[in-house]
C-alpha cells in the first residue's frame, strides 16, 4: 500500500494504473473478488483524482472557472480553481433563495458574496454566463484583489470544457442534495411517527426540546435548550440559561427555574422572563444572585432583573419576537430522573 502511495505522489499514476489492472485481473483469475473488487475500487478513485488535476490546454495561468445549477428555490454552484494548468480544488456550494432568479443574476450575487471575503483572487474567472453587472462586477473584484480581475465567458474550446464540466459537478451535486434531503424528510416522517406512537402523544413532535443542568464544582449553574425541528437540529434557537434563584448544586430546583423561564417567554403568556448568557456571572448561582421578586413563584408575572452588560460583550436581549419562545414544544426532553421530572 506505502509502495502505491509513493508512486502516486511522485506523478506515476500511469505505472500504478498498470499494477493495480494487473492485481485485478490475477484476483479475478484466483476467484479473489473481493480483492478484486478492491484494485477496482483504487482504479476509479485514481481516474476520478486524474479527472481534477488534468491539464488545462492553453491554462498556464492561476484562474478559477465557475459553474452553476439552479432548482426552484435552491441552487448548487461548483467552483474549480486551476492553478498551474491543473485543476487543484474543487468546491461545491449550495445557495437558497434563488426562486426567480436566473442563473446569471444568482451567480453574480454569489460572486460578489463568495470573493468579498476571499483572502486570495485569481487573475481571471471563468462562468458559463455573463453576469449583468459585468463591469460593475470586475470593478469590485479588482478592488479585493488589489490588480486587474476578468471575468470571461468563453464560447469554445478548452475553457469552455471545464466550464461544461463545472456545471454538470454542479447539477450532480444539486441532484444528489435533492434526492437526499427527501429521503431525510420520509425517513424522519416515519421516525417522528413512530416516537409519536411510542409516547401517545396527540400529535407530531414536531419540535422537540431538550433539557439539562451542568454546575462548576457547585456553583455557576446553567440550564441549556437544545432544539430539533422536524427531526433536524436548530442551533439557532439553542438557549442558555444562567440560573438566578437557586443556591447550590441543586439540579431539580435548576430544572424548574430554566422551564418556568423558558415557557415565561412564550408570547402567549403574560410577561415572562429573560434568557441569561452562559457568560453573564450576575445570572448565575455563583455570585451576584438577583432575589426572586414577589408573585414569580408563578414564573410569570415578573420578569428577571437584567443583570449589568459586561464591556465588549453585547448582552443579546430575548424580547417577544424571540423565534427560540415563540411556539410551544411538541415534547420536552430532561436529562436525569423522576426528580427532574417531578420538579
């Protein structure tokens, strides 16, 4: 295997086809299939690495050539970077709201996005499609750069292979993504629809979420929200909350502060309480412990005293819009026992 490796870094990709083609055949001969099977399977990752790095004719210079591929509302754009004649990287990159646009509107505006923050641009971009600010567009790119950009569109020759070539990567890999994000969503259908039947619930559980406490040595305690909607996470609307009310490492009074807060902030309720950072130390047990105000026994009439914002940090305040509280979980998940759920 190291023998194989060291060929194929030192450019004898040839002699190492030659070898494993041998090893087949013999494998074949021997009624080896698996080995076989594995000499073919390094042959076609050999010819799929070659496909990458071949020469570009005529491509001397560093330029990156752009395909795209566009479906409703999502879309796939597949970028090759040629450096050295070579096609040494290869990037897929799934765009969204897309819905109307044409292919050349949505590739300028991924242009624009994707090489605004590029630390690097090369000489010339090659796209299937003249974007419509062409000039406007090359002026920007220029500007990042620090030196001429052109953006070309060529008609024929080998350009225009590996533009072909970048769309159709780009179609592939929108097809693929399609083909599974719907067999995620019937799976996670049925999955949902078994937990549903497990756990008698009247409905989908469609959003679920998920609960624990975790303390430094005692103190410092935070109750966290971990959120999944239709079977897939949403890190967007994951929660901290810096317990205020409770003394100690006490888990199952932890545990009712954080779900009286969170369902406090539900829109439905009236008034309710905020959502602490981890790292604000005035909503945490350890120090700075804020007195629970008369009637939030209730958890709702009362919302918690803001803590002071610490310099250079901006305290990130959950108001009535707060998508994370505007609806209801389906299913509630506790880490622990009948103590957490008791609380």
């Amino acid at each position: 295997m190291l023998d194989e490796v060291q060929l194929f870094m030192e450019g004898h990709s040839e002699v190492l086809t030659a070898q494993l083609k041998a090893q087949m055949r013999e494998s074949a001969e021997r009624l080896d299939y698996e080995a076989a099977a594995r000499a073919r399977d390094r042959l076609r990752a050999i010819d799929r690495i070659r496909e990458r790095q071949r020469m570009v004719r005529g491509a001397r210079d560093d330029r990156d050539v752009v395909g795209i591929a566009l479906e409703g509302n999502r879309g796939m754009v597949t970028v090759l970077a040629v450096r050295e004649g070579k096609v040494a990287v290869m990037e897929n990159h799934a765009i969204e709201g897309v819905a109307g646009l044409g292919s050349a509107d949505a590739l300028e505006s991924f242009l624009g996005l994707y090489y605004g923050d590029a630390s690097s641009l090369p000489r010339t971009l090659v796209v299937a499609e003249c974007p419509p600010g062409h000039a406007v567009l090359q002026e920007f790119l220029s500007e990042q750069r620090g030196g001429p950009v052109e953006v070309r569109v060529p008609q024929r020759g080998a350009a225009r292979e590996l533009v072909d070539q970048a769309t159709r990567t780009a179609e592939t890999a929108l097809r693929q993504e399609r083909i599974e994000a719907d067999f995620d969503a019937e799976r996670t259908g049925g999955l949902l629809a078994d937990l549903q039947a497990r756990l008698d619930l009247p409905d989908l559980p469609r959003r679920i979420e998920c609960y624990d406490i975790s303390n430094t040595m005692g103190t410092n305690s935070v109750g966290s929200m971990v959120v999944f909607e239709d079977g897939r996470p949403r890190p967007d609307h994951y929660r901290h909350f810096g317990i205020k009310t409770v003394e100690g490492a006490n888990d199952f009074a932890s545990m009712e502060e954080t779900l009286r807060r969170r369902i406090g902030r539900h829109p439905g309720r009236a008034g309710g309480a905020e959502d602490v950072p981890v790292d604000d130390p005035a909503g945490s047990n350890g120090g700075g412990r804020v007195a629970e105000p008369a009637g939030e026994a209730e958890g709702l009439a009362v919302a918690d005293a803001a803590p002071p914002e610490r310099p250079g940090r901006p305290r990130r305040r959950a108001d009535a819009a707060d998508e994370s509280f505007g609806v209801l979980p389906d299913l509630i998940l506790i880490d622990g026992g009948k103590g957490q759920l008791g609380a």
